[in-house]
C-alpha cells in the first residue's frame, strides 16, 4: 500500500468518524453553551472568569461526550433504514465497523462519567440519566407514534439544562428560549421523518407520515413553526438587546420556511427545508452574543 493510499484511507476514517459523531453539531453545541452561559445565564461573569471555570468547562465535555454517543446508538440502531434513506452516508459511517461504533459509544460514556464525577455526585446522576434516556430513545422509542420526536427534541435541550442548574438561573426569559428552540427542532426532526419516509416506512417506524400522510404531517410541522411565534414575542417583551431583531426576523424567515414546506413534494425538497430550519438555529446560537442585560 502506497503512502498516499494510506493517507486517503485514513482521511476516509476522519471522515466517517466526524460524521458519525455528528462533529458539526457537536460543535455547535459547545458553542451554544458557552454563550447562553456568557449572555443569558450569567450575563455579570466576563470570558475571562468563565473560560477558566472548570467545572463550567467539565459540563460542557460531559455534555458533548455524551452527545456524541448518543449520535453513534442512534446510528447504529438506525443503520437499516439509513441504508435506504442516505446511502452515501451509510457508507461512508460505516467505514467503522459496527463492533468498533459500539467500543466507541462505551468510551465516550465511559469518559463522560469520568468527567462528571470530577464535578459532583448530583451531576454524575444527571449524566447517567441523559445516557440512559438517550440508549432507550434510540432503542425504542424511536420507533413510537408521537413520542419520537418529542424525545428527540427534549434530548436536544437537555444539555442546556445542566447548564441551566448550574448557574442556578431560573428567570422566565430562560424557559421562552427553551420553548422557542424546542418547537423549532421538534419541526425540524418532523420534516426529518418526511425526507426518510422510504427507509421508515420498510422497516416499519411509527413516524407521522407513516401513520398519518404528508398533508397531515406537514400541518403538525407548521403548528410547530407557528408555536415558535409565541416565545419569540414574549421575548422580545424583554429588554435584551440586539438579540431582538433575531426574532423579529425570524417571524418572516420562518414563514418562508413554511412556503417552501408546503410547495415541497421530493425527498430534496424536504432536505432543503429541514437545513434551513438548521441554518436559522446555527444563526440563532451566533445571535446570542447580541444579547445585553
């Protein structure tokens, strides 16, 4: 083997891991954190005080160690399905074998525990309470009417909570910033279940289209946009700032979204429309430094 296959092979494994961890969402994960603690959470600690708190920090690996294992269950229990919704995806992550995924999601939780117990006993139970949750949502109820994507939508905040208690923060602004970002993942992960209806409905997942159809579907993800409407103008009832003007756009982007949801009718389309809603959550995250107290 030439030096440049080698190379090319193992760039293919970076590659495949990267995504399998979903190192992107990862990413915007520790970036969320660290801002919603700077500017929402605990708006009178400077960077300097809150980049050298290391229990703050130790969280926030807990929190993507476990993430990051969450997605490698999650894959692995869904590796059927995707082999038909994304099969060049499915290629590509399973450059790693499935014996080396399951290895790998026991050390990552493995070492979140680690880094828990550095912190507290509490925080070692809230841990292994997400890690559960997280094993049996991938195992079962993802599978469930309903409850899939309201548990898919609840582990993705979940992080935030730690965060939350930590800091000991719980003014009502907190809990709009949850609802508005959960109403719009939980739309996100229902368009998600159109654009993989083939792989769900072969292997017979209780998604909303399967059990409903796209009409329907699209009805409840529109509801769920709509929701969105409701945090966005209590929250900008609140004197926060420049971060006022990331909801007040997002009332006519978001009803964008909803014009192209329903003009969509392929498996692209819907692609499409789910990466927006991603899009305006990552431009979301970057607003938060726009927030002043």
């Amino acid at each position: 083997m030439s030096v440049l296959d080698f190379n090319h092979r193992n760039l293919l494994k970076i590659l495949s891991l990267f995504s399998l961890v979903r190192g992107y969402n990862i990413f915007v994960l520790i970036m969320a954190q660290y801002l919603t603690a700077r500017y929402i959470l605990a708006p009178q600690t400077s960077w300097s005080v809150l980049l050298i708190d290391f229990k703050f920090f130790a969280i926030v690996v807990a929190s993507s160690l476990t993430s990051a294992a969450g997605y490698i269950i999650n894959n692995f229990y869904d590796a059927a399905k995707d082999q038909i919704n994304q099969p060049k995806k499915f290629i590509l992550e399973h450059l790693i074998s499935q014996k080396n995924q399951l290895i790998l999601y026991l050390v990552l939780n493995m070492l979140a525990f680690v880094v828990a117990s550095v912190i507290s006993i509490k925080v070692v139970l809230f841990f292994l309470f997400y890690m559960l949750t997280i094993w049996v949502y991938s195992n079962t109820l993802k599978r469930l009417f309903w409850l899939s994507n309201i548990f898919s939508a609840l582990l993705m905040i979940l992080p935030f909570w730690a965060i939350t208690l930590y800091f000991k923060n719980f003014e009502i602004i907190i809990f709009y910033h949850a609802a508005y970002l959960f109403f719009l993942i939980l739309a996100r992960d229902i368009i998600k279940d159109l654009k993989n209806f083939k792989g769900d409905w072969v292997h017979r997942y209780k998604t909303l289209p399967v059990i409903f159809d796209h009409i329907t579907t699209k009805s409840i993800a529109s509801l769920c946009v709509l929701f969105t409407f409701i945090p966005s103008y209590l929250i900008i009832q609140h004197p926060l700032g420049s971060i006022h003007y990331f909801f007040w756009t997002s009332i006519p982007f978001l009803s964008f979204v909803l014009i192209f949801l329903w003009r969509a009718q392929t498996e692209k389309a819907y692609l499409w429309t789910h990466n927006f809603i991603k899009f305006w959550i990552l431009i979301g995250v970057l607003s938060i430094a726009l927030t002043f107290r």
